[in-house]
C-alpha cells in the first residue's frame, strides 16, 4: 500500500471463518486418527500445521495454496495442507 512519501507498508486484514459441523468434526477425527496410528509427537505436529493453515487462511484466503473450487459453490476455496 502506497502512503505519503511513497513509503510502502504491509496492511494485515483478518477475515473471519466459519466452519461447519461436519467441518470441525472431520478435523476432530483426522487428530483422532493420527494419535491413534502414529502417536502423540505426530498428533501434536498435525494440530500446529492445522492451526498455521488456519491463520494463513484468516490472513488472506485466496493466498496459495488456495485454490478457487467454483465447481463446489461461489466463494468457495479448498486449502491443501
């Protein structure tokens, strides 16, 4: 964003989510499973990355990895992790 003097400043927006039940219990049974097959250690790992996905997303939703999914409705972005 250009300012006066041309000084150029990073602007941090935050845009809220929402997750849907089934949402919340697909990440739920993900971490579930991953204790269960690969241990806590690994468990602990998955959650952090879920969690920086999460914040990545809040940041800016269309940045990559994002992908548009038009096919699966309007607005909609999937987010490979």
């Amino acid at each position: 964003m250009q300012i006066d003097g041309g000084e150029t400043r990073q602007v941090s927006m935050r845009f809220a989510l929402r997750f849907s039940r089934a949402c919340v219990t697909d990440i739920q049974r993900v971490l579930l499973y991953t204790l269960e097959q690969f241990g806590q250690w690994k468990h602990e790992q998955y959650k952090t990355l879920i969690r920086d996905a999460v914040a990545d997303i809040r940041r800016d939703p269309r940045r990559p990895p994002a992908r548009a999914r038009p096919e699966i409705g309007a607005r909609v972005f999937t987010y490979h992790i």
